[in-house]
C-alpha cells in the first residue's frame, strides 16, 4: 500500500495515547483479535463493529496507521488498538507480555514477487511460527490473498511452521463473519478470485 506521507501522522499518533498505546501492560479482554498490515483500517473496523472483543492491529506504515485512527477515531470504536510499527518488532513483546489471540488475520500482504524476496513475505516461516505462538488454544490464522503464488507459497510454509490447514479456497465468497478489506473490495470490483487459508496448531 503506497501513501504520501502525512505529517499530522506522528503527531495524532502521539496524542491519541488510547487508540495508539505502548505494547506493554496491555488489558485484553477474551476474545482478542490482532491484524497485522492492516493498512487504512476498514477490515479493522468492519470487525470490530460488529463482533465483541479486543482488536489489535500492526501497520507499519505510520501514514496509514494514521489513516486507519482517525477512521477508528470518528466511528466512535473502543474496542480497537493500533500499533504503527513492524510485527517483526512488536511480536516479541507481544508473547513476552503473555498476549494471546484468537483469531490472527493477514489480509492482502506484499506479495514480494522476487524470489530473493521470499523471506520478506509475511507468511515465510519464522513469520508463520511466532503467529503460533501468539495464538489461543484452538486459535486461528485467518489468510486472504488475490495472488495465488503467495497463496501456493504458504499452504507450503504452513506446515514447517507446525500449522495445519483447516480450511482452503481458491474462490472465496465472502463470509458473516468476515469483513471486505481496502485491498479486497477493488479486487472483488474487477472479478479477481480471492484465495482463502484457515491455519491453526492443532492436530487434527
Ligand atoms: C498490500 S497492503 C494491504 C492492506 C490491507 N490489509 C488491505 O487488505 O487492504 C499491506 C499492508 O501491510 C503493511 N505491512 C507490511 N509488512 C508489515 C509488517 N511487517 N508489519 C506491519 N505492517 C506491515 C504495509 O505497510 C501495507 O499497509
């Protein structure tokens, strides 16, 4: 997600401390959700109207972080988090505080076409297995993509990362309990099928 940067961006940041906490000695509540790369917030905010529970998202774009508050900001949300840093930085003082999750959801991730890229990917394997790790008993990865190269990719780093696919679809229909994503609703407009991956830990 390309955006110019904005230089309200680190300044709202910083005076919305509620909306855009320190990472440590976080309250949860159960159910607690986390979104990582949840780019200007309207996944975020679709779920978070309308299911109960904690919702936490990465961004690390802090323009788009931005964004993604102030739309939380003028909803009227009491129940979202925002984070405008790098999962590869946070995840750690997330297990280490003891935050779990129910539902750990990557919509719409970089691609990183390249193969020199790979490791990049959201869903590369050391990704994959700290998302485990952050996850409750019975927790799940919840995985949306249009490009099925990234889809092939990591139904392949599920498993080294000890994760099993509960669910897989190449031609997702969006769901109750799901929200359309910035990324998503463009794609949906021009025809694109939509791949879909379910991952939890448990054997089955
Ligand atoms: C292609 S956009 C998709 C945005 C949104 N999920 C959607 O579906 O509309 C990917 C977003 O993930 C963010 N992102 C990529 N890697 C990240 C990381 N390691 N930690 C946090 N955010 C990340 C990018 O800044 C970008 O805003």
């Amino acid at each position: 997600m390309r955006s110019r940067k904005k230089k309200w961006a680190d300044p709202f940041i910083s005076v919305h401390p509620d909306l855009f906490p320190s990472p440590q000695g976080l309250d949860l509540n159960k159910p607690s959700y986390l979104e990582i790369g949840c780019g200007k917030g309207d996944f975020l905010l679709g779920m978070a109207s309308k299911q109960k529970g904690d919702y936490l998202a990465i961004e690390k774009d802090h323009s788009i972080a931005a964004v993604a508050g102030k739309k939380a900001l003028n909803a009227g949300l009491n129940n979202v988090r925002l984070f405008a840093s790098d999962f590869d930085e946070l995840a750690p003082i997330f297990l280490e505080s003891g935050y779990r999750f129910a539902k750990i959801y990557v919509n719409f991730p970089d691609p990183w076409p390249k193969l020199r890229h790979h490791k990049r990917r959201l869903t590369e394997t050391s990704r994959l297995t700290m998302m485990a790790k952050l996850l409750d008993e019975g927790g799940e990865i919840r995985f949306k993509t249009d490009n099925a190269d990234l889809f092939e990719y990591s139904k392949e780093q599920a498993p080294l990362a000890n994760l099993h696919i509960v669910y897989s679809d190449d031609d997702y229909a969006l769901k109750e309990d799901d929200a359309l994503t910035e990324y998503e609703s463009q794609f949906r407009q021009y025809g694109i099928p939509i791949h879909y991956l379910i991952l939890n830990k448990e054997e089955k």
